[in-house]
C-alpha cells in the first residue's frame, strides 16, 4: 500500500487526505513540542519552504510517546508550532508510532532501515522518512539528523518530481 492510501487526520480535524501529495515528495517527521530535538522544526520549515515550489512537503506527526513531550491537545500543539516556529507545513492529529495502537502511517514505514542499517520501532521524536513521489520510502534518517545536512538535503532533491 502507498502512503498517499493511508487515512489519517489533520491536526485540526478531519482528514488529512495525503492523496493529494501523489506525485509529491514528502517527508514524514515524528514531532514533539517539548523535546530536546524541538528546534528541529526550524529547519524543517526551512526545508518546507524551500522544496514547496518544487513539489515538496513536510508532514508533521505529533506523538507523545517519547517521556510524554507532546502532551497538548490540537490547538495547543498549532499553536506551539506557529508562534515559536512559524510552522506551516501540514501536521496529523497526535497518532502513536510504536506499539500496538501503532497508526497504520508508521506501520507501513518502519521496516525501512537507516543508512546505520536500523529498522523497527521509532528510537525518539523527530525520526523522519522521505517519501518518494509514487508513495514508497525512499529514506529513513535518524532523529538526531538536522534537517539542513547535505545527507538530507540531497536526498530530497534526488526524489523531488522532474
């Protein structure tokens, strides 16, 4: 199954319609407002703005389940990103990534390894996964990976839609 198949919703409510990035590059972040990796979304929207034109995308997906770091509601979690970040790439509802209420996103991602060769569950927030155009996974990287290094950034572009 594709990513662009996958139902899930927006963080502000009704559904997120990842259709609509077929044909896309994307990358798929984990987020977590209150992590030591926070400052991440910086970058991210630095890459967001950068790539959009291109036919790029940032997905933020907020989960908690890393020491409970996003534990706000939708409207605390938009409001965060916004003001402190002036976050405006699209973001899920609070989904969990690991476990056995595992959202059926994360699913179809996790058995993508790492260029360190690490597949499976989520190790922390802000693991990202790029997201080729037809939907499959063209790559995972650590959540410790700045989104502005030239491993990330190079590989967007290679994915990026002619």
């Amino acid at each position: 199954m594709s990513v662009h198949d996958v139902e899930i919703q927006s963080l502000r409510g009704g559904p997120a319609d990842l259709a609509q990035y077929r044909g896309k590059a994307m990358l798929v972040v984990n987020v977590a407002s209150r992590c030591g990796l926070t400052p991440q979304y910086k970058g991210l929207e630095e890459l967001h703005e950068r790539y959009a034109p291109r036919g790029f995308t940032v997905l933020g997906v907020p989960c908690n389940q890393f020491m409970g770091q996003e534990p706000g509601g939708a409207d605390e979690i938009a409001e965060f990103c916004s003001t402190t970040y002036g976050v405006t790439f699209p973001m899920t509802e609070k989904v969990e990534v690991n476990g056995e209420g595992r959202h059926p996103l994360y699913r179809g991602l996790v058995d993508t390894a790492d260029a360190s060769g690490h597949s499976g569950d989520i190790r922390w927030n802000f693991e990202k996964f790029l997201i080729a155009p037809d939907g499959t996974v063209a790559a995972r990287f650590a959540p410790q990976t700045e989104p502005d290094t030239d491993e990330l950034v190079t590989a967007v572009e290679r994915v990026l839609p002619a």
